[in-house]
C-alpha cells in the first residue's frame, strides 16, 4: 500500500482550519497579491476546512496585517546597527568566518 493513511491527511487538513487570509474587495477574479491595492478595503477570509468564509471585513491592508499578524510588533528587534557576521574587508564575495579558538 502506497498511499498514506487517510488518519494522516485528515490531521494535515485539520491543522489548516481557522486559517486567515486577506482578500482586497474589487472587482475581478479573485485574490490577488497583497501589494495590490494597499488602500482599498480587504475582506479577512477563515478556512473552516472547505472553504473559505467571511470573518471580517477592514479599510485597508495595513489593518488586514494587523489581524493576520498580530505578534509581530511585539517580536520586532531592537533597533540599532545588525552584527557584522563577516570580517574584515570590502571583497563582494567573502565568506564568514569561522570561530577562533583560544589555543596558543
């Protein structure tokens, strides 16, 4: 038997339900890509395992990333230079280094 069982698939469409996703409200095909019209209002879809259903409705995308997003400005870094992780030099093609050890 060559096929997975059907307990295995169920648990991956399971882990799916209760997905969101934005959608602008325009006319036209369906959803498009996120930098599509940043200003125009967004529908925020729910998968309930087949198919997706309303959940919200928001202004724009910056709200949608709000609601699809919510941690990430709680786990934003700190601001400040980011660590050089390579040595010394201006070559485009350097490689980091590796760690030293103390031996003498």
């Amino acid at each position: 038997m060559d096929e997975e069982p059907l307990s295995n698939w169920a648990e991956r469409r399971d882990a799916k339900i209760g997905r969101l996703r934005a959608a602008p409200v325009t006319g036209g095909a369906g959803p498009k890509g996120s930098h599509v019209s940043p200003d125009a209002p967004r529908v925020i879809e729910r998968w309930n395992g087949y198919a997706w259903e309303l959940h919200t409705l928001v202004s724009n995308l910056a709200e949608a990333q709000r609601i699809l997003y919510p941690n990430t400005a709680e786990t934003s870094p700190a601001p400040g230079p980011a660590p050089n992780p390579l040595g010394p030099g201006t070559g485009m093609h350097r490689k980091p280094q590796a760690p030293r050890s103390d031996r003498r």
